[in-house]
C-alpha cells in the first residue's frame, strides 16, 4: 500500500475516531494528506449559528472555500482514494468531481446519519447517494442507507487507537484525582442522567465526564458528580483507570448495538458495566470479560456487586483488556478491512 494516496477529510484532533482512522491509512504504509474540518466546523460564532438555524448550512462563503479546498487537493494532490469522515459539508458536487477524475471514494460516518439530529446535514443527505463506497460502524444503519440508495454499503465494528487506549503508569496524584468507585465518559441524554442519578443518591464516589451535563434537573443528586467537561486522549485513559466501574450507556437516539467505549475501556485496563446487546456480548463474554445490564435496577445490582468484589472485577477487567488486544481491535485494522470493500 505504499503507492496509494489518500485524500483524508474529517477531525484530526488527537482522540478523534477520523484521526485514528486518518492514522491507520499511515500505519499501512499509505501517503495520506488531509482536509481538516477542527477549524472551521467546531467553533461556530453566535451569527454563525443563528444562520445554521435559518439556512441548515454554515456561512456560504466558508462552505464554497471548504468544498473548494477539497477540489484543489484532488488536483494537486491526485489521490487514489478520497476517504471522508462524517462530511457533513462535502457537497455532492465534491464527491462527483473526485469521481470524474477516477478518485474512489469512501464515506465513512461514526454517528447516525438517519436518526440522529446532531450527526447529519440537508448536504451530507444528499451528498452520501454520491459515493461508491459507505461504511458505518452500526448495524441498523447498513439496512437504512441501502433503502435510502445507497449501493455500496459495509459494516464494520468500532476500535481502539493503541497509542492512545492503553495502560500507562499513574502518578500517585493521577490515581487520588481520578479515583472512583463509578464514571461515565460521553453526552448527556435524559435516561442516561436518570439512572446515573440513582447511582449518585446511594453515595458513590461517582465522577461523569461529557458534555451537555448542565443541562440535568437542579434536583439531581448527580449534579454534584458532574465535571461539567468531557475527557479526551491520556485523561480518559486514567478515569478508566482509575475508576473502578465504567459504564458503557449506548444512545437512546436509536437502536445502536455497540461502541467504541465497547473497545477503548478494556483496552485502557478499565472494567466495563454496558448495556445488554448480542453485539456487545459477541464481543466480550459476559461475566467473563466484561458485563452487562438491561434496566437501572440491575446496573445498581450490578455496580453493587461488583464494588464488593474487588478479586472479581479485576480478574475480570484482565480478561477483557487481554481480550480486545487478541482480537487486534485498531483502527488499522479497520482501514484494512475498508480498504477491502473498494475491490
């Protein structure tokens, strides 16, 4: 894979799912040069977001230069491949333009595009009919998209980035700062706020990362808990290390089946509590290598069993790090698989 060139557009933030991705293209020996969205797409101005509203688009300035910058790439660079992340404001006029020119091209979306109101765009709705290749992470969708129109559609599981989720050595300030019986890393949503709100009033020591937690009833237990900021690379790696139970929500938003904290809190040596799925449990034994729970009154069974069973939950925790290592869950491997779906 030496000769192939890789036009990357996406985050390239350090701990992003497109970074990791963008990385695994490296690893495989691929010449990748990237169009990054961290600039101009996550820190909108208040009349920025005010014509969002309006007009379901950024500013059209900034959206022509963007789609314009990708063009000029395509020229200058001649890629093999134009691998986009999510893409929420690549126009389908982009994605014809690199096809003309003999440019596969792969959209790859780590989100819900049908279902989920935070993740999708009026452009990339369009846009996604365009591209010989989608993949996504989530089951639910392949069906989704094929009845949408898309042709070309792939499933393939999340991973962990090895340089980021991995055991490191504490401090001993690390491990008094990050120490807890219970946390959560991820958004708020309402019944992840309610049955975290449970664990908080039967006085753990619990710790929630993320964002939107502001946003929870004054009258919850749980705003005490709340860092009211979310944690991302080598901190996240230490509140999975340094809790004792992490709790792995999925979304209500739809019917997602696994994540990719279903591989990075076992790939960080942390033990993961998440939801009841056949896709979790496929990949990690219940019981065994992780756990698992279906209601509220069984994660606070659960999180009081396994708080009194420090023997249990670290034989446990071993196995399913030991687990996702053998299975090779990177995302090097999952651009090796997606490479596979262009042949």
């Amino acid at each position: 894979m030496n000769n192939l060139k890789v036009l990357t557009v996406g985050a390239s933030w350090r701990g992003s799912n497109s970074g990791s991705l963008f990385n695994g293209f490296r690893k495989l020996g691929c010449d990748v040069r990237t169009v990054e969205t961290d600039t101009d797409f996550y820190n909108y101005s208040l009349s920025e977001r005010l014509y969002m509203r309006i007009y379901k688009m950024p500013l059209k300035r900034k959206f022509e230069k963007f789609n314009q910058r990708i063009r000029m790439e395509i020229d200058n660079y001649k890629p093999n491949i134009l691998f986009v992340v999510k893409g929420l404001w690549v126009s389908e006029e982009t994605i014809f333009y690199a096809k003309q020119r003999n440019v596969k091209t792969i959209h790859f979306h780590p989100d819900f595009l049908f279902d989920d109101c935070y993740h999708t765009s009026e452009i990339l709705n369009k846009a996604i009919l365009a591209y010989d290749v989608v993949v996504t992470p989530k089951t639910t969708e392949v069906r989704k998209y094929k009845e949408y129109g898309c042709e070309n559609v792939h499933f393939t599981r999340y991973a962990f980035d090895p340089d980021i989720h991995r055991k490191i050595e504490m401090s001993m300030q690390d491990a008094i700062l990050y120490q807890a019986d219970v946390a959560f890393v991820g958004r708020m949503e309402p019944f992840r706020a309610k049955a975290l709100d449970r664990i908080a009033q039967e006085e753990y020591d619990l710790k929630v990362w993320g964002t939107k937690w502001d946003k929870i009833p004054y009258k919850y237990e749980l705003k005490n808990h709340c860092t009211l900021r979310p944690a991302f690379c080598e901190e996240m790696v230490k509140v999975f290390q340094g809790a004792k139970i992490s709790i792995g929500f999925l979304t209500k938003l739809s019917r997602e089946q696994h994540t990719a904290r279903t591989f990075e809190i076992p790939a960080c040596g942390g033990f993961l509590l998440g939801m009841r799925t056949d896709e979790q449990m496929e990949i990690l034994k219940p019981g065994v290598e992780a756990d698992f729970f279906d209601t509220t009154e069984e994660l606070l069974e659960k999180v009081a069993f396994y708080i009194k069973n420090e023997t249990v939950r670290e034989r446990i925790a071993q196995k399913g790090y030991e687990k996702v290592i053998k299975m090779n869950a990177t995302y090097e491997n999952r651009v090796k698989e997606i490479l596979t779906f262009l042949k």
